[in-house]
C-alpha cells in the first residue's frame, strides 16, 4: 500500500473515530488537569454570634421555600422577606435545632417556612432579624418550561469550585443533587465550610437533596445513629406539615421523598441508596403509593428519580454497588415510566440509552451518572472494556449537568465538562416523553 493510500485511510479512520454515529458507545478521550486542592473555608470572619450563615432554601409544595441557616449563638427562628429590596412586609418564625456529634456542638440550626410565594419571582430576605446580611432568590415558574440542574459528589475542592462557577453562570430554576454533600467524613467543621461554600448559590435557588455514603457517618459506640448532620441541616420536605391536600403523600423520613414543579408537570423522586428499599420497607411502599399518584395521562409529562449508588454503572469503581436496589426497585420505576435515573457515588460521567432488565428498552428510564461535581477523592478513571452497548457516553471528567424541560414532550440533556476553568458542553441528547409516547402506554392498575 502506498504511503498516500495508508494517509487517506488513517484520516478516515481518525474522523470516524471523533464523530461517531449517535448509536455508537464513546469513551471519550479527554486527558484532565492535575486534581485541585481542598478549599479551606473553616471560618466565617465578618461573622458575630447572631450573624446567619450556611444559608439554604429548598421548595415546600408549589408555593413555599423553607429557608435554613445556622447561626454561632441564640438568635430568632425569624425569617422577613418582601418583593421589594431592603422592605420585608412579610415574617416567619420557624424552628431551632442542634446536635451533637462526639466532641463537636453544632451552631443553631435554623428553619422557617415562608409563603404563599408567587412563581418566577425575586424575593428578598434576611434571617434572624441581621440586617447587616441581605439574600435573595428566585421562586421556580409554575408552567413549563424548567430548567434543573444536576451535580453530585460536590465536596469542598478547587474543582467544586471551578463546578460552583459555572453552575452559578447557568440560568436555572432548581438544583438536583444525588448524594454526597460535604465529605466532611466525621469532621463537622466541614459540613459548617461545606455550608459556607455553596451558600451564595444555595440561598439563590432551592438545592434539593438526596444523600450518599460519605452522609452516613456512623461511629461504632459514639454515634449509632446514621445521617445525623445530613438530617440536621438539610431538611427536605417529607412530613405532612410541608405537604398540601393535592401533593404526593409525604414520606415520612427526610432520606427520601418527591416533588412537583412546573405546576406537576415534572415530578421528582428521591430516593435513599443507604435506608431500606426493599420489597415491604417503608422506602419501597412510599415509592409505589407515590408513583401511583402521579397522573401520567394529564399532569405529568415527565418524571425523574434521583439515586446515590448508579444501577447502570461501567465505570470499574464501584461496580455492582446499585444492585441490590436496583433489583428491588426497577420494576416500580418502568412501570411507572420514569423517564430518567440521574445517580452519583462514581466519580466520572455516564449515560445510557433507555434500558430495563439490562437490555436496551424503548419504556425503560435514561440512566445518567453525575457523580462529577469535584470531591477530594478525585476520577474514577477506569472503564470496563469493550464498552457495553448500553452504554452510550463516558468520560472520566468534573462537571455538572443541566435538564431543560422545553415542553410536555421534550427535554434536553447537557453535560459540561470543567474542561479546566470553562465549562464545554461534552454531551448533549434529547430525552422524550414516556408518557407522550403511545407504545409504552401502561395500564396503571397493574401497579
Ligand atoms: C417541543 O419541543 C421540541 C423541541 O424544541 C419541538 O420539536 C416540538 O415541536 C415542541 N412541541 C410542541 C408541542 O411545541
Ligand atoms: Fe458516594
């Protein structure tokens, strides 16, 4: 073969390699900066004792935001918001709580429930009367379209950071997270750092949450009980003071639960990958009452569940881990027709394409891992090989992702990788509606 004919063929070949057709299973090859370091955030200068900190919201049925923070001493529960800058017509008196965890005394724990709140709009707010701190946040839209974004095993490093900038520059509505915060691992101070950390973002839109493995922190003798910082400071909805005659029914335990935005039209679960889900466990008969509620035929047009532990995985680290769950849960899920798993715990990305029973199923959900957000532990860098056909991008990379939900029938999914300090969109695909789509029509009496 002459040297022109081997050139041409090596090019043909290099270009059938970058621009693969979209059926094809890609492992990308992108080479990633160094890891970063750990932020240090472990003090709060400008803060006195009744100074809020650690400010968070999170949404409470259609119209309500619970705010939380932490103060260092004794301040009011109270939080003042209004519409307009520094006037807060409106006041809420919540809750105070504290914990202990070995040596370590939390700060006061702070939450008050504000509202009724109108949709897409700025409110401004201060908490424990401090006026020396102004916040403010915008509430989600009450219709379509909605933008989420999503990022798990965040951390507290130079990459959370860089992940943090690039969400803060997003136009979004609500953040998704799928476990594992802080990483604080035992050492409190962090979830206090961790708080500091993501508070311009988490005080600016409600951060919903599931937790991971680094949340359990249990300790053998001095702490018995699981998830007792998680619990602490970041409350969700799932008791039935946060939930309205119309809502799903609550949970009952702050390690799972759902939501509805975009007046129903997006329903979420999250579900716990560290509490019992099996067949009869509290989790997997909240599970079932929940999704039989949703009314798939009217309201709505798209439902996701968020996970820690990935029940479709090819990454090397941590395999097999989400089976368990997988194996008790999947079949509520299809029946269902949850249209999208967005899962954690593997610190890479990776999509499927629609799958059931680990075989490609045009009724089964998209599984998504975004276990990339930056945490101190860094990649997990290797692939099971030959790529499994299910398995229809990987990339070991920090980043973050980002759903919109256009319409009743249409989502678009966007992966950007922190292709260093920018954020590259390194993957992109249009999830359609199950419920739109009349061959996976199910008969919910099946249930
Ligand atoms: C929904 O959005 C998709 C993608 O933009 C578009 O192709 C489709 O026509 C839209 N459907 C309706 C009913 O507007
Ligand atoms: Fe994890």
């Amino acid at each position: 073969m002459g040297n022109m004919a081997c050139l041409v063929l090596l090019i043909l070949a290099a270009s059938t390699l970058s621009l693969p057709p979209a059926s094809l299973a890609v492992t990308s090859p992108y080479v990633r900066p160094p890891p970063r370091e750990t932020l240090s955030l472990l003090q709060d200068d400008d803060a006195d004792g009744q100074t809020p900190q650690q400010v968070h919201i999170s949404m409470v049925g259609p119209d309500k935001m619970r705010v939380s923070w932490i103060t260092d001493d004794d301040a009011p529960a109270t939080v003042e918001y209004g519409t307009t800058y520094g006037q807060y017509p409106f006041s809420v008196t919540g809750t105070t709580t504290t914990y202990k965890y070995v040596l370590y005394r939390s700060g006061k724990i702070h939450d008050a429930v504000i509202g009724p709140l109108q949709p897409s709009t700025t409110y401004y707010y201060r908490c424990s009367s401090d006026p020396s701190r102004e916040f403010s946040f915008r509430t989600p839209p009450a219709t379509l379209p909605f933008k989420f974004v999503i990022v798990g095993d965040l951390g507290q490093t130079g990459w959370t950071e860089s992940t943090l900038q690039h969400i803060a520059a997003a136009d979004y509505d609500v953040l998704l997270l799928p476990g594992d915060l802080s990483y604080a691992d035992f050492i409190q101070t962090r979830w206090d750092s961790y708080g500091r950390l993501v508070s311009p973002l988490a005080s600016a839109r409600p951060w919903m949450v599931t937790q991971g493995n680094h949340e359990i922190e249990k300790l053998p003798v001095l702490e018995p009980k699981p998830f007792k910082a998680y619990n602490a400071r970041w409350r969700m909805p799932y008791d039935d003071a946060d939930h309205h005659s119309h809502s799903p029914p609550p949970s009952g335990s702050n390690l799972f639960y759902s939501f509805d935005v975009a007046g129903g039209a997006v329903h979420v679960v999250m579900l716990g990958s560290y509490t019992d889900f099996a067949a009869g466990s509290a989790q997997y008969n909240w599970l079932r009452r929940d999704l039989a509620a949703v009314d798939r035929s009217q309201t709505a047009a798209f439902v996701v569940a968020l996970v820690h532990a990935p029940w479709y995985n090819t990454n090397v680290a941590h395999k097999g881990e989400g089976d368990a769950m997988r194996g008790a849960m999947e079949e509520v899920l299809y029946e269902a027709r949850v249209d999208a798993v967005f899962a954690g715990h593997v610190h890479a990305y990776e999509r499927f394409q629609r799958v059931y029973d680990g075989k490609p199923d045009p009724c089964g959900p998209v599984y998504v891992t975004i276990g990339d957000g930056g945490n101190r532990e860094g990649l997990a860098e290797k692939f099971v090989d030959p790529q499994p056909a299910i398995s229809e991008f990987r990339e070991a990379s920090f980043g973050h992702g980002r759903m919109e939900v256009v319409n009743a029938t249409h989502a678009l999914w966007t992966w950007h990788r922190n292709d260093d300090d920018v954020p590259v969109v390194a993957d992109q695909v249009w999830i359609t509606s199950l419920a739109a789509n009349p061959a996976c029509n199910t008969n919910k009496n099946k249930m």
